[in-house]
C-alpha cells in the first residue's frame, strides 16, 4: 500500500516522502497516529505542491546568501582589540566580537554560533573565521585584529 509520510519515521522515510509500506501497518498504526495519509490522486497533488513551494523558498535562501557571501568577501572585517606594549591582545578574539563587527561593519545580523575562528587569535594580524549558513553553505571570511 502506498501511504504519504507526515512526519519523519526511522527506517521508513522522511516527510512529505511517498512509501510502500504493508495495508495493516498504514491502516492500524501509520494513518491512526497521524504519522501518514494514503496516497490518493489529490494527496499526491498536495505533497507535489508542497515539494515546488519548498523548492521556491529554498532558491530564494540560496540567492540571499550568496548576495550576503559576495558582501563578506569583499574586504577584510576590521575587530578592535586592547593591546600592550608587545603588540598581544588582552584576551583573545571570539566569534561575538566578530558578529559584532559584521553587524557593525557590513550591516548583516549573523548569530555569533554561526561562526568558527580557524585558530586561537591573541595578537594582531589577518585571520580567517568559517560561517555556515547551513546545509552545506560554509564560507571563509578574513577578519583584521587592530588595536584599539
């Protein structure tokens, strides 16, 4: 029997994913727990609908990102530090300074769990920090310490 997943099920599928599963176990225990509905003509049309508009709002994602991508990379974030005498910073550098900075700098709101420095920054210099936007959309951006 051909059923509609509603919800993500171990072993089985995922939503909005047509299966072939036994008559007994879509009848007595899939569509009852509203984990399924079977796959009639005007089901499939909605799981089909369904798949064009996430498809659309999935698009629309990619283009804005590459759009805030293209402005991160353009230049070098600038993040001020205090330093001593030697040129090392008080501390060290973290991702919400830098977040800070974007917002500050460029004009885009990232959530500061969104960004990874490459490695531990306590004097002055470039750097590189990763920002993953999510399903598989990282990018590398260089930040400039400089002192305050």
């Amino acid at each position: 029997m051909q059923i509609i997943l509603i919800k993500d099920i171990d072993n089985l599928g995922s939503a909005h994913e047509v299966v072939n599963v036994r008559p007994g176990y879509a009848r007595n225990f899939l569509i009852p727990q509203k984990y399924a509905l079977e796959a009639s003509s005007s089901n499939l049309k909605m799981v089909e609908e369904k798949h064009k508009v996430k498809a659309k709002k999935e698009a629309a994602l990619l283009s804005e990102i590459h759009k805030v991508t293209d402005v991160l990379k353009s230049s070098a974030i600038k993040v001020g530090a205090k330093t001593g005498t030697s040129g090392k910073i008080f501390g060290s550098v973290t991702p919400i300074q830098i977040a800070r900075a974007i917002r500050e700098q460029k004009g885009y709101e990232i959530d500061r769990k969104r960004i990874a420095i490459v490695e531990e920054v306590k004097e002055l210099g470039t750097f590189k920090a990763t920002i993953d936007f999510g399903n598989t959309n990282i990018i590398e951006i260089d930040f400039e310490v400089v002192s305050e």
